[in-house]
C-alpha cells in the first residue's frame, strides 16, 4: 500500500500536529474541515502528476487517505 503511505506523508507534511499514522477517517474527525481543499489537491495533482477533474472533487474522495489513494490510483490508471 505504498500509494497510502504516500498520501499519508504529504497530509502529515502538510498538518504536522495531526497523527495520520492510525489512518483515521478524515471527516470523522473534522480534520477535513480544517483542510484547505484547493491545496491538497494541488499536492496530490503535483506529487502523482495527475489531474483531479472538477467533479472528483466531493468530500466522499478526500475522507481518508485509503479513498485518496484509490482516486490518485485510478487517475493514474487512465
């Protein structure tokens, strides 16, 4: 699962008080709330070098790192 160690790096890099490494679920949490949506999916479309198409971009794909890494893998499938 090397793609959600992935993610799981740049959510910690990019929120270094939260503690990713349980996999928690993001909106459970609220820490989802605290993301600036436009960022992160600049990281992701940088460090995958793929693009998130504007209808991708629902809370659904971003509640985990687990949902994240299946979305950045089929995007980098097509």
């Amino acid at each position: 699962m090397a793609l959600v160690d992935d993610i799981m790096e740049i959510l910690s890099e990019m929120h270094p008080d939260v503690d990713f490494t349980s996999h928690q679920t993001l909106i459970d949490d609220k820490i989802l709330d605290s993301f600036d949506i436009v960022t992160l999916i600049a990281e992701m479309s940088n460090e995958f070098d793929v693009t998130i198409p504007a209808n991708e971009i629902v809370p659904e794909n971003f509640n985990s790192a687990p949902a994240l890494a299946a979305m950045v893998s089929r995007l980098l499938d097509e």
